[in-house]
C-alpha cells in the first residue's frame, strides 16, 4: 500500500480526529480550506470537524460539508484587529472547548492568518499536535509587513511538522528549519467541479494575454506590460489583460501595446472566470514558491507561459499545462507567448494536459492522501 494511503487511525482503531483551522476571512485561506476539508471529509480514516470564520464567500460551501463546526468573528478592518482583541479571547476559549469536544489528534492548518497565527500557543495546549501548511518559505519583496512575518514565525514556531506545497519551498524551510519533519504536496485545482473541455486553440481574436492577482513587485508587472510590446514588434496581434487589486505606477499604466487594466479586488466566486477567459495566462514572477493562480488555469484548461523562478518549473512541468520562459525578462516571456500562439497543436496539448493534472495528480483527494499522512506522522511520533 502506498505510504500516504496507510491507515491512519489512532491506536484505538478509531480514525483520527482532525481539525482543520483557519481564522482568515479574504483571499485564498476560506477557498484552500473548504477544499481540503471537502476532499478530507470524503475518507474513512478522519473525522473531521473545521474551525473557520463566519461570513466569508465560502460560508455556505462550508456549511454544506456537514462536519462538526465552529465558526468565529473576527475583523473586516484593520482598525478592528487591535479592537478585536478582546474578540480574540474569547475565540480562543471557545476553540479550546471545540478541541476538547471533537477529542482532536491534530490541528491543521492550510495558510496562516493573523489572528489564529499570532495566537496559536493560546489555542492550542501543548500535547495537541499542529501540521503548518508553508506558502513561501521567505516572504516576497512588498510581501513582508512585520505584523506577517511575526504571525508566521509565530505558526511555524510551534509546528510539530510543516505541509509544503512545493519541492522549491520545501527545501528552502529543511536547511531553516533543521530537523521540523517536512512534507510536501501539491497545490490543488481550483475548480467548480463542473466539466470543462479542452481548448484547441486560443478562443479570442486577437487573442488574450493575462495576469491575475494580488499587484505586488515580485510579481513582475512591468517585465509583463514590456513584453506586450516585444508582441507587437513581432506582428503577434494580442491584447494583454491584467486583473489584479493593487497600486501601479502612473509611468506603467500608460506603457505597453494594448494593455486592459482592470483594477480592484475580485470576489471568490468570479475568479475561474477571469482566468477562464484569458488565452494564456502569463506568470512573470520574479520569485516565486508557487502559484495559486495556476491552479485556477489548470481547471480552466488556460495553457500557462511563467518564468525560470522557485516552484514555478515544478508546476508547469509536472502538470504539462505550459511552457517555462528562457529567463525573466520581456523578450523571453514573448517568445513563450508567441510560440504557444503560433503552435496550435501545442496550444491544445497544454490545455488537454491541464485538465488532465486538474483532476489526477494535482486533484484535491491526491492534496487530501498528502495531509493524511503528514498527520498519521505526527500522531504516531
């Protein structure tokens, strides 16, 4: 039997008691944790109970799981983090009553948050074991508010092991972090269950170049807005369109060929389609441990061009769904482009290859089998 499908049950044959927390209201934290809970709730071998917060775009999903549940108020401000904290106590008792109450082997946690990352010497007591889930082993340039980087130093300080979602980030935190035991997984699709055929060719005329997410330096915006007009120079009649909430440089808005911004923050439930409706979605990183904007491509069927940079090669050659530029830089991401637009047999390989990887091996019961043995690990320690 494979390791990560070894019963993992406590030594009374009953299965693990698992509680998923995450106290984080916006971006990806509500979306990673309902899909690993749902995935997990899907298996013999755990019991799962989730600890959440209240009225996040993932509420209702959450709800319908139908486990054991405690769902917290936290802030919608940042001025209401400091008032919160009173909040914040009693959250914290009652989530100490919910550990005792569902008999909890292990706590996971799928991403950091600042309330429940600063606070988790308070949550949890010390014979409760915790499996961290590690996004970036360093944090990114514009990425690194000192509030962040106590909160998680603050998680991963009290791991008893940590889940990676990259071999790049895993080996960054085994050199850091010396003997805290390191598993790694993938991460999932992020898709709406629902069929999706692959594309035989690019769907827009000129086709649709794009970026999606948070607009943050390491992101490489500019390398991208430059690339655009490489495209031009190259007759490759393309629009690029940038979906992101952030603050862009007034000399950047105004650079580039054909260039679409579309600023401000977008809800959970139109992300697959922003992605959905680009031709290629293009990840001019600078760094990178990873990308959850690829995940949504690899639902989509979006054949992706990224940069040489941290887990990024990891993703795209072992989902197939791409290609890796020469380097970071403008005329390298056009060729890329270029070449995945001009080559349609290639352009429909990436996108058959995609879907394919969406629901085998970067599919969530594969996400699931990973955190399970992580945690059978930890309990039998």
């Amino acid at each position: 039997m494979p390791e990560h499908l070894q019963d993992p049950s406590g030594p009374d044959g009953r299965p693990l008691s698992v509680v998923l927390l995450h106290w984080g209201r916006n971006g990806a934290g509500p979306r990673l944790t309902y899909e690993l809970a749902r995935a997990l709730r899907s298996r013999t071998d755990i019991r799962l109970s989730i600890s959440d917060v209240a009225g996040t775009e993932r509420d209702a999903d959450v709800a319908d799981l139908g486990v054991r549940r405690l769902a917290v108020a936290t802030y919608t401000t940042a001025r209401g983090v400091v008032l919160g904290l009173p909040r914040l106590m009693a959250n914290v008792l009652r989530f100490r009553r919910f550990l005792r109450a569902t008999e909890a082997d292990v706590v996971v946690t799928p991403m950091y948050s600042l309330w429940h990352s600063l606070a988790i010497r308070l949550l949890l007591p010390r014979r409760t074991p915790l499996v961290v889930t590690v996004h970036d082993a360093t944090p990114h340039a514009g990425d690194d508010h000192v509030v962040k980087l106590w909160a998680r130093a603050a998680e991963i300080g009290r791991a008893d092991a940590v889940v990676t979602l990259s071999e790049t980030v895993a080996a960054d935190l085994r050199r850091r972090q010396g003997g805290l035991p390191v598993f790694v997984t993938v991460h999932g699709a992020f898709g709406d269950q629902s069929p999706t055929a692959p594309r035989r060719a690019p769907r827009h005329d000129p086709p649709v170049v794009g970026f999606f997410g948070r607009l943050l330096p390491y992101k490489g915006l500019d390398i991208l807005v430059a690339a655009s007009t490489v495209l031009a120079r190259r007759g490759v009649p393309a629009v690029t369109r940038i979906h992101g909430d952030g603050t862009v440089p007034p000399e950047l808005r105004h650079a580039g060929h054909r260039v679409e911004w579309n600023l401000g923050w977008v809800p959970e439930d139109l992300t697959n389609q922003v992605v959905g409706d680009f031709d290629v979605l293009v990840l001019p990183y600078r760094e990178a441990s990873q990308s959850g904007v690829l995940s949504i491509a690899l639902a989509e069927g979006v054949p992706v061009v990224g940069t040489p940079v941290g887990g990024l090669v990891e993703q795209i050659e072992a989902t197939g769904c791409g290609l890796v530029a020469a380097s970071v830089d403008p005329a390298a991401i056009a060729a890329a482009v270029s070449h995945l637009l001009d080559d349609t047999d290639r352009y429909a390989e990436c996108s058959r290859n995609a879907l394919a990887a969406a629901s085998t091996d970067h599919g969530w019961d594969r996400v699931a089998a990973d955190y399970v043995c992580a945690v059978k690990a930890v309990v039998e320690r």
